[in-house]
C-alpha cells in the first residue's frame, strides 16, 4: 500500500486526509460530497501555502489534499482509486483495461454506435437526448459500484470501472460537440 508522508506523519489512504467526511478512515465507495466539498475548503484554507510560512511543507500538504479531493469527488476515480487499494488492480493501465474490454466486446460497441450518432446528429435537442441517457447510464453503473462494493464483489467492480471509463468518455465527448465538429471519443 502506498504511504504519504504528511506534516512528519505517514498516510495509508486519501481517506484519511479528511476525517469529519470519513471517520473512520476506511475506503468506501459512498461520499457524502457536499461534506467532502466543505471539508476539502477548510483543509485548504488552513493548509495552502499562501496562509502560513511553512509554504514548502504546506505546498506538499496542499497539492496531496487536492489530489485526493479530485480523486474521492469523482465517481470514476474512486472506483480506479479503490480498486487499486483494494484489489491491487491498476485500472488505469491501458493493458489491464484492454484485457477487461476484450472480455466484454459488447460495450466497445455501444460506445461506437454513440459515437456514429453523435457524428450524424445536428440539433441540440438530439444531443440533450443523447447526454440524458448517457446520465442515467452512468448513474445506473454507479448505482451497481455501490453494490459491488458493499460486497467486495471486485471483479464487478473492474468491469463496471471500465464500463463507467467508456460511459465518462462519451459524456466528455457530448460536452464537446457542436454542430459539424468532429466527435473524438477516447477509448482508453
């Protein structure tokens, strides 16, 4: 497990970085993110190297504070990131996720036939449609994280991880597109 030192203290988890929001410090799938939010912005007020003059101290305090806030705010970082702890999988290798994809080909192929449609779709409102079901795709696997969470169920996890990868891809795609610009969907 990887360590953080932290103000001449070691860390196991980001958990532990904040914990009004997680108390016990254990890695968990839920957050309560409105207490993540303002606990990150107390932490940060307290420790940005701006307030105090330790700055280099706090500097390295500050940067580990918002990377795990970015990290635990997200739903597919924190799926990747409790893997990682968890399992000991790095989902964020492309050869790990590639084995995984080529085990479901299915999903490559929704995400292409997304794809095809954004490319042919002109109008704001086809794309408003598409970015709903896409939403509620997304909360549906984030739903099922949960649940394979609870259980330690990780080989769901992974796959859900991946599907959610795809799903995040596409959402970003959908928040780029205009009409007649060209839809680029990463797959990895």
């Amino acid at each position: 497990m990887k360590r953080f030192l932290t103000q001449k203290r070691y860390l196991t988890t980001f958990y532990e970085l904040f914990p009004r929001t997680f108390p016990t410090k254990t890695p968990i799938w839920s957050v309560d993110q409105s207490k993540l939010r303002k606990e990150y912005r107390a932490l940060q007020a307290q420790h940005h190297p701006d307030m105090a003059q330790n700055s280099e101290e706090l500097d390295t305090h500050s940067s580990l504070l918002n990377k795990a806030y970015h990290v635990l705010k997200e739903p597919l970082t924190r799926s990747q990131y409790l893997i990682k702890l968890l399992d000991n999988v790095d989902l964020t290798q492309d050869s790990v996720k590639e084995k995984i994809t080529q085990s479901d080909p299915e999903i490559l192929m929704k995400v292409i036939e997304i794809h095809e449609q954004l490319m042919d779709i002109d109008t704001e409102e086809d794309v408003k449609k598409i970015r709903r079901e896409n939403t509620e795709r997304m909360a549906t696997i984030e739903g099922q994280l949960e649940n394979a969470f609870k259980k330690k169920d990780f080989e769901t996890a992974i796959k859900l991880t991946v599907e959610l990868k795809y799903w995040s891809n596409v959402a970003y795609a959908i928040k780029e597109w205009a009409p007649g610009k060209e839809i680029q969907i990463n797959n990895h």
